[in-house]
C-alpha cells in the first residue's frame, strides 16, 4: 500500500521543527515562526515539506531570495515530510493529553 504525503500546513511545518527556527535555533511562539523556501519561491521553488523550513524574522529577512550556498547560513537539521505524531500535534494546538501516548509510540 503507498501512502500519500500529508497535506503541507503551517502548524505541522512548524510542529515537525519543533517551533525552533533551522537556521539560528531559537524557540519560537505564534506570529514569530515564519515559513522560509530553501530554493526561494522567486526562484521557482514549491511549497512541499522537503523545500520549507521554520524560520525566525531576522534569519528569513537575512536569507532573502538567496539559496544557502550563497550565504554564510546552515540548517540544524534538513527538512523531512512529517511523521503522524507531527500531524497529530499541530491538530490539537500542541494541547498534548498524555492517555494519548499509548496511541503513537514515537512520542
């Protein structure tokens, strides 16, 4: 059986980065996490799990339009399409009920 990606969301971008920004590593809350495109969107770049990362202002400000070989900017970790856990977090707003955990064993 193949199984589909999951449809891209903010909140599972952002709950599969675990709300820290990729690239300068600080913890992120609400409207501070923004969505940033490895190869830009100017650029013809998609919106897909493996091309978005979560960013803070200043770190997607800094990058621009630019791919990172063009700067002095690194990722913490490279983007993966997002397991269940991920998905199931940012539904429930990160209001984690732990008599869920018998349910997904990656937690």
């Amino acid at each position: 059986m193949i199984k589909k990606n999951p449809r891209f969301q903010r909140e599972t971008l952002f709950q599969r980065d675990n709300w820290t920004c990729q690239y300068c590593n600080i913890r992120l809350q609400g409207k501070a996490a923004t969505i940033d495109h490895l190869i830009p969107y100017a650029k013809g770049g998609k919106t897909n799990w493996l091309n978005c990362v979560t960013a803070c202002s200043a770190c997607n400000k800094r990058k621009g339009s630019k791919v990172l070989t063009e700067l002095d900017m690194h990722l913490k970790k490279q983007p993966t399409i997002p397991n269940e856990l991920h998905i199931w977090q940012a539904d429930v707003k990160g209001n984690w009920n732990e008599a869920w955990d018998v349910y997904i064993k990656s937690r």
